[in-house]
C-alpha cells in the first residue's frame, strides 16, 4: 500500500477550549505510541482522542493544572485503563483519586506526589499489577485497610504527608520491600507491621513516635532503618536488638 501511515490519525491541537494551554501548540498523536509525554502543557483536561490509543504505556501529566486524574486513564470502556503501566500526574492540584482508578489493572507505577491529596480509595487493592506508588507531599491523613491487599506492592513512597497511623493489615503487604514514611505523624506501628516478609528499607525519620519498638529487630529482611527524628521532640532511644541487626543509617541515638 506504499507508505500509509497511522501518525496524526489522532492529531489535537493543546490549548484551544478547555485544554488551557498556548493556541499554537501542537499535539501530534501516533496511534502506535508507547509513551506520551505532556509535561508543562498547562492542561486542565484531555482530549477523548487519548482514550483509544490501546498501545500507550506510559502518561506523563506532571506539571499541569489537573485537579483529578482524568477519566479517560479510568475508564472501563477505554484502552487507556487496560494499557498504561507507568501514569505520572505529579505537581499538579489533585485533591482526591477516584475509585475508578482500580480499573487499572495493568499499571506497574502510579506518580501522584506533589498534590493536595487527601485520602486514597479502597479500590486500589484491584490494582494488581501495581508494584510502585509514589505519594509523598500530599495531604494524607491515614491509608484504607485495603491498601494492604494490593498483591504486588514493593515500593510505597508516602514521606511528608500527615498520617497518624498505618492500617492494621500491613502485614499482609507481602511484597512490599521498601516503605518511605518519614515527615509524617504516627506514633506507634501496628502488630502486623512486624510479618512483613521482604521489607529491606524502611524510614520513619520525623514522626511521633512513642518509642522505636524492639520489634523491628526481628524483620530479618531489614537492610537499612533510618530513625533521626522519629519519638519528635523525644530523644530517640534505640532498644539493643535494634542496634544489634547493624542496619542503622544515620541515627543518632538521643537526637532531639
């Protein structure tokens, strides 16, 4: 058929109506894409256009003025639910995450750190394919119960949010290898925290912590604990187990 080309089959323009951002920018869309990159693009919204692109793997959103993911990434008649496994919205004005967002059951990391976001659904435990959240600088005050039934968590980035306790299931996290919660407002770990049975790094820098728990010695898994800060004003007590294991990074015991 000599040189028949799907590029531009989805053309838009970006700015004009609700898009938001500068008339004489162009985005040219190939049907076949893997990745789209829309960083700075001062957009509000998306064109429906996105919704059939069932090749795209990786959104990157970040920088724009977006105040909820939008519903061509969750839609369940979409391509865009079923085919992204990397979606990035970071830096914008999130305030919430929608349900819907567990219709995504292909995505492996989901970018949503820098917003105003304030709780996450309990669907996100049908996200099963999801290996990396990445949360920190939100407003998040606690995590759903369910939280700890997404079956392939490794990665949880949750540092400077305002969370006061973790779910009791943590341990359920079977998976998770890594947890980031420093800068936040917890006070003590709940029972379950202790079955998790990867974890390699956790930090707990900068909370409330009544005392560091003995408890943490038998993680076997554990490769680096970080506690500068984590009693608050406290001194930072550190139970002999704990010093020990020999995974200490950067504490010092009895900081204020």
């Amino acid at each position: 058929m000599g040189g028949s080309s799907s590029k531009n089959d989805f053309s838009n323009k970006i700015g004009t109506g609700s898009l938001g951002a500068q008339a004489d920018q162009e985005l040219e869309i190939d049907a076949d894409m893997a990745m789209l990159d829309l960083r700075l693009k001062k957009l509000t919204s998306l064109p429906w256009d996105l919704a059939v692109l069932s090749n795209l793997q990786e959104l990157d959103l970040s920088m724009n003025s977006f105040q909820h993911i939008p519903e061509q990434c969750t839609w369940k008649g979409g391509h865009l639910a079923t085919s992204l496994t990397k979606l990035s919205i970071n830096q914008n004005i999130v305030n919430q995450v929608a349900p819907e967002i567990g219709e995504m059951t292909r995505l492996e990391t989901l970018c949503i750190y820098d917003n105003r976001i304030n709780s996450l659904p309990d669907s996100m435990h049908n996200m099963i394919s999801l290996t990396q959240l990445s949360a920190y600088n939100n407003n998040l005050t606690s995590l759903p119960e369910s939280f700890c039934l997404i079956p392939n968590l490794q990665t949880a980035y949750l540092s400077n949010n305002k969370i006061t306790k973790l779910p009791e299931g943590m341990g359920r996290l079977k998976q998770l290898r890594g947890l980031y919660i420093d800068g936040n407002l917890l006070t003590s770990l709940p029972d379950s925290f202790y079955e998790l049975e990867k974890l390699s790094e956790l930090t707990l820098v900068n909370n409330q912590l009544e005392e560091v728990p003995a408890k943490l010695a038998g993680i076997g898994t554990l490769k680096e604990l970080y506690l500068n800060g984590a009693c608050g004003r406290k001194p930072v007590v550190v139970p002999e187990e704990v010093k020990k294991r020999g995974v200490l990074q950067d504490c010092y015991e009895g900081q204020i």
